[in-house]
C-alpha cells in the first residue's frame, strides 16, 4: 500500500475528526458525525497495521481514535461518583430488600436466646453441665466485665471488627448453602443465651445487659443483616423465579456481595463502640444511649434511603451498564 497516497485520501477526514473530538458541544448532525468518522478512522488504523505499518502515522492514528473513542463513550464518572451512588442507592435498597427477613431472624433470635438464657439459669445441671460453681463465679464476678478492658482500646477494636466482619462475609459467601448462615444463627443465639443463664443465675443480668447492649444493638443487627443476605441468595438458587438460575444468582449475588462491603464500615463503629463505650466509666443508661443512637442511625438509613432507592427502582445490583446482556424472559 502507499502511505502517502492513503494520506492524501484520507487526511481530510481525520482532520474533521479531530475538530469534532476538539469541540465542547456538538449538536445531534456533529454527533452522528463524530460516530461515522470514529468509525472510519478505527478502519484506517486497522488498515495501516496490517499493510503499511508506519510506526509514526500508527501512533497518530491510534491516538485520534483513542480520543475519539471517549468523546463517542463519555468520560468515566469520579470514583467518588460511583462511591456516593453506591452507599446513597444500591446499598440502602440492598438492605431495604431484605429488612423483612432481617426482622425475622432478629426476633427468632431473640426467642432462641431467650428460651436457652432461661433453661441455663432456671436448672443448676445444665449449669454444672457447662462449667464448675468456681467458673460460673469468675465469669460473673471478674471475666465478663474484664473481657472488654483486659486489652488496649485500639487493639481490641481492630480484632472485634476484624472478626465479625469476617463472620458477615462468610454468611453471605456461603450463605448459597442455606446452612451456614443457619448454623452461625444457631451457634450465636444459644452462646449469647447461655452467658445470659450463667450471669442470670448468680443474678448479675443487670451487668450483663449493661455490658452487652451498648454495642450488641449494632453489632447483632449486622450479623443478622448478613444472615439475610445469605439466606436470600440461598432462596435466588432454589427459586428464582421467571429468571434464569444463573441470573438470578447474579444479581442476587452481586447485591449482596455490596451488603457485604457495606457492613464492613457499620462493624467497625460497633468495634469502636465496643471497644471505647461499652468498658468506659461512664453511667450505664450513658452507654445504652450511646448504643441506642448509633443503631436508631442505621436502621433510619436503611428504612429512609432505602425506600426511597427502591421506589427509584434500584435493586441492590450494580448499574446497567456495568452488568452484561440479559435474556428476556417472561412473566
């Protein structure tokens, strides 16, 4: 092929092309243009590399559709665009999804709990059973109260959130089993139960609320989010519905996997909490107020933002243009 000759043919309309590229506002013709010369030129560059590659007219070329390519798609949002949009939309609607079943899972908790706490503390061999009259006495008397002070304030902020923000994303990882967020259900309602019935049964329940509550709100309302969010990619793979099994997994799955991200920032207030509030010196209707607040705080966001992201039509999943093609179905 010539290269000057292919030039000279086509240095006018890559000319064209970079005076549209340049301008700021192009009306619909400029548009439309703008289109069918990227087009055109990506053919000239697509030409010029497999039969006169010319390293200098392939730099210039690839360079004006490189341009050409982002005016035609639009420049990419901020990060902190899409950081916004994701804790202000798809976050909140995520979590509005499955407030229902969250309540449920808090309540049976609450009875489970409940129901072990007062099996514990009414029969004294199901104590005897889970620890000697000397333990039962230390953990009333010093190991309770000492398990929130015994190490530095930052240390043990980090590793109470570490671990339950690793607890969350296991539930929900592998809540598509439908038994491992029930059997992290299980686990935690019957251990939070039993110290219950132990600290009951030498009648300090009052320290036992008092110590727990403060950040036990959060915290437990975010393992119960986390539950969930398993659960309901569980039931996306036994019945999803007119969609398709995979797709139905996906967007569920993508969803949740935001539930995830976004409880990592909600454990961590309920680690500072735990770690700073909960053992601190301060009156004890203090630190349940301070509990009380931070929780009334997530659960306003999600009922608040989160109806308001569901009747905007968002679902949890990511936006439409980030996800790929989907088959239409019926129903």
């Amino acid at each position: 092929m010539d290269v000057d000759a292919f030039v000279t043919a086509h240095s006018g309309e890559w000319a064209r092309l970079e005076q549209l590229v340049g301008l700021r506002r192009l009306d619909a013709a400029e548009a439309d243009e703008l289109v069918a010369l990227y087009q055109r030129v990506s053919t000239h560059l697509s030409v010029v590399r497999s039969a006169a590659p010319d390293p200098s007219l392939v730099a210039r070329l690839s360079t004006l559709v490189n341009r050409a390519r982002q005016a035609v798609a639009g420049s990419r949002e901020p990060v902190w665009r899409d950081v916004a949009r994701f804790f202000s939309l798809e976050l909140p609607a995520a979590l509005h999804r499955i407030g229902r079943l969250t309540v449920v899972i808090a309540l049976a908790f609450v009875l489970i709990g409940g129901g072990a706490g007062w099996w514990v503390a009414s029969d004294p061999a199901v104590q005897a059973s889970l620890a000697s009259d000397e333990e039962v006495r230390a953990l009333c008397e010093v190991e309770f109260a000492s398990y929130y002070s015994e190490s530095p304030a930052a240390s043990f902020a980090s590793r109470v959130w570490t671990n339950n923000a690793w607890v969350a994303a296991q539930s929900i990882a592998f809540g598509i089993t439908g038994l491992f967020p029930v059997y992290v259900f299980a686990t935690n309602a019957v251990n939070v139960g039993a110290v219950g019935g132990l600290m009951a049964s030498c009648d300090r329940l009052d320290l036992f609320f008092g110590l727990i509550t403060p950040h036990g709100l959060l915290e437990l309302t975010a393992v119960f989010v986390a539950l969930a969010a398993g659960l309901r990619l569980f039931w996306a793979w036994v019945d999803p519905g007119p969609r398709p099994r995979l797709e139905a997994l996906g967007q569920e799955g993508r969803a949740m996997i935001g539930v995830a991200l976004g409880l990592v920032p909600v454990l961590f207030v309920s680690g500072l909490v735990e770690a700073f509030v909960t053992p601190s010196g301060l009156p004890t209707w203090a630190r349940i107020g301070i509990g009380a607040l931070v929780w009334l705080a997530f659960v306003l966001y999600v009922v608040v933002l989160g109806r308001r992201a569901v009747r905007l039509g968002e679902t949890g999943d990511i936006r439409l243009e980030l996800r790929g093609d989907r088959d239409l179905v019926s129903g």
